[in-house]
C-alpha cells in the first residue's frame, strides 16, 4: 500500500473516528461522517501537523476526495 494513503488514513482515523479500511482513493466527503466544511479544515490542518507540510487555499479547494488529498501531498513533498 501507498505510505502516504496509509498515513492518510491514520489521520482519517483520528480525525473523523472511522476504521482506516474505510478510506480509498475513491472515498468522498459525503461518505464519511462529519467531513463538511469544518472537518475538511480539521482534517487539512491534521494533515499539515503529520506531514510537516502547510497546504494553499487552492490546494483545500482540490481535496476533493482522497486521491486528490494523496496527489497533493505527494506533490509538496516532492517538488
């Protein structure tokens, strides 16, 4: 499995209280409990905090599901 989508899922875990196993590529927000747009800026700041990254308002925009939120994380660490 991909280490960032393993991560990422970590941080669905304890951010929205879900099984890691839940979440795929494919997972939208309306799949998961409480990722409106408050849990999308909770989750985001999550993300920040575990990759040491500090996302743009365009990159919030782009996380539209979590391929988006893999594809970008894996952008800015890899310039």
């Amino acid at each position: 499995m991909d280490e960032i989508l393993a991560k990422v899922r970590q941080v669905f875990r304890d951010t929205f209280n879900c099984e890691p196993g839940q979440i795929s590529f494919d997972t939208k927000p309306e799949q998961v409990k409480g990722w409106d747009s408050l849990g999308h800026v909770t989750l985001a700041s999550e993300l920040e905090q575990a990759f040491g990254l500090s996302f743009e308002v365009d990159d919030l925009m782009e996380m539209e599901d979590v391929a988006a939120i893999v594809q970008i994380i894996r952008r800015k660490l890899n310039p």
